[in-house]
C-alpha cells in the first residue's frame, strides 16, 4: 500500500499545483469520502471548479477520470491536459476559461482509495462501474458484473458506494439543472483494446439511447472536422454489455427527471487502448498495472496525444441543441 499512497501523494500535489497556476479560475472542493480500508481510513474525494462562476452555471462540461484505481493513466492524462489549458505560455492554452466563455467542472480521481490499494475496485472491494444497481439484458459471465463476493473482481456491491454518490452529487449539482446547453461529460478509463474508443450510452442494452442522432453528430464533427480519426466512437453496448454502468444511470435519471429544461446530458467514456503495446512489451502481461497503462517508455508520449482531443471536447461548451441540427 506504501507505493500507492506515494503515488496518489503525487497526483494530489499535481491538483494543488493546479490550483495555483490557475489562481482565482481554479476553485477546489471536497465531494465526500472514499469507503473505509480495513484498517478504517477514508480518502477525501476532491474536484476542481475551473472558470468562472457564470459559465459553471450556464455551460459546464465535465472531466471524470480514476474510477478505478489500476487505470492511473487516465488520471496522469486529465491532469497533464488541465496543465496543457492553464498554463498561460502553453500552445494549448484557453482563454476562454478567462473570458468566461467556458466552465469547467473535474473529478481528477474518483477512487483515491483504489489508487492507494493499488486495486481496480474501491477500498470495499466493489467496481464502480458495476455499482449503478442497473440491470443489463444480458451481459458476461464475471467481467459484466457479479453479485456473489467481493473477493472476485467486477462486484457490483448491494447499494451505491460513497464513490458513486459523489459522482451522483457533482452530476445533479452542476449539469442537471442547466436549461437550455449542451452538456457534455467525458470519463477517462483504459485497460480494454489496442485502439481508443470514445463511448456513449447505454452499456446495459444494444437499443438506442434518445440522443443517439445528437451523439452520432458530435463524433462526425471530432473525426472529420476536428480530424480525430484514431478513435472508434459508438454506444459501450457495440463493444460489450455490463449490469451497474454508472453513467447509464445518470443518464436515464436525466432523461426522466430533467429533460424538461431544454438541455442534453452527454455523457462519454473515453477507454484509452493501453493493449496496442503488448506485442513490443509481453512483460506487460504479468504486472498489476501492466494492461491498464502504457508501457513506461511510452507513458510520456501516450499522456500528450490527448491533449488536442481534449481540448477540441472542452469547445463543446456552450453549443446549444439547434447548433447540431
């Protein structure tokens, strides 16, 4: 457990240094707390407020990354991306943060304690993105989500975890309320593929989801205008099915409870394909962490190539429905 105190030591210093390159434009919040780790400790769940109050208000677009504690790519990715747009003498950098075109809402890492535990599931044992108690059709055996133990891998759990209620908590706070916007969310996983997918709901069923048109748009424009070709974009559900998907649930809670505002929640899972280096380093295989995150000589240059998407993903914010008609 030493090694990953130590290295979420050093992402929580990251999102510190955040907090003080963007001066007044970065705000950091406590969510909640983590589940308790046997010995009873519980790991603050921190976000950061990025922009001005206003455009939080009228065009927030979320980032989510460290769901599960084994991928801490997509968390060295998010926090080299929030860099990349802060950092006023970057290439990258957005001025529209500053400007108050664009509000900016992040969760860097929503399970602290499986980063620490160096473990996939929460310090419970349970997967959170098995733990939206939602049913799917059919889905594996194991890997789409079990019931039976905690001692296995992909546990659902029997109720909400306190990691998925804070999720729940920043989504009702800052993008269900929200009339009349776009509102893209996207989650930053790996461990799955040897090419980058870019998915939307529903991972529980191979039907549509409502905004399927609204989606299918959204990725035309980021492959061919924006020229992101190196990604495959389509429902989870094209790829494969699970019980408990977290963003399933969010989404169809909005769909039920909120579409009344004029808005759509979009909701994205970016899955980071750290497979495609196996073949140069089978080594990979036989480390805890190894199919879950680049090669180390690769780390570096992996974590960039997302910078362009990112950002082209931030722009989203505040594009209104009849902009993609």
């Amino acid at each position: 457990m030493l090694r990953g105190l130590r290295r979420l030591n050093r992402y929580e210093k990251r999102i510190l240094d955040l907090v003080r390159l963007g001066g007044d434009l970065v705000r950091i919040k406590q969510l909640g707390f983590s589940s308790k780790t046997q010995e009873g400790f519980r790991f603050p769940i921190h976000m950061l407020e990025i922009g001005k109050e206003k455009a939080i208000k009228k065009n927030p677009v979320g980032m989510v990354a460290g769901v599960h504690g084994l991928e801490t790519v997509g968390i060295r990715i998010l926090l080299d991306f929030l860099e990349y747009i802060l950092y006023k003498k970057s290439p990258g950098y957005v001025s529209e943060i500053a400007n108050g075109k664009i509000g900016l809402v992040v969760i860097p890492i929503v399970n602290p304690g499986g980063v620490a535990l160096k473990s996939r599931s929460n310090p419970s044992g349970v997967d959170l993105m098995r733990n939206s108690g939602v049913e799917a059709e059919s889905a594996p055996i194991l890997f789409g989500g079990q019931n039976w133990t905690s001692k296995l891998p992909y546990y659902r759990g029997k109720t909400l975890e306190p990691e998925s209620r804070a999720v729940f908590r920043y989504i009702n706070q800052y993008f269900y309320h929200v009339k009349d916007s776009i509102l893209p969310v996207i989650d930053i996983h790996s461990g799955f593929g040897t090419i980058d997918h870019v998915w939307w709901p529903y991972a529980r069923t191979k039907k549509e989801c409502v905004d399927t048109a609204l989606f299918e748009k959204i990725a035309s424009y980021m492959v061919e205008l924006r020229r992101h070709k190196r990604y495959k974009f389509g429902p989870q559900s094209e790829t494969y099915t699970t019980h408990g998907d977290l963003w399933d649930r969010f989404y169809d809670h909005f769909q039920e409870k909120f579409s009344h505002t004029g808005s759509r929640f979009l909701p994205f899972t970016l899955e980071v394909g750290t497979w495609s280096d196996i073949k140069e380093n089978p080594s990979k295989l036989f480390r805890k962490r190894g199919i879950f995150n680049p090669a180390k000589e690769n780390k570096f240059e992996t974590i960039v190539t997302y910078r362009d998407f990112l950002r082209d993903f931030l722009f989203l914010s505040g594009t209104k429905l009849k902009d993609w008609k």
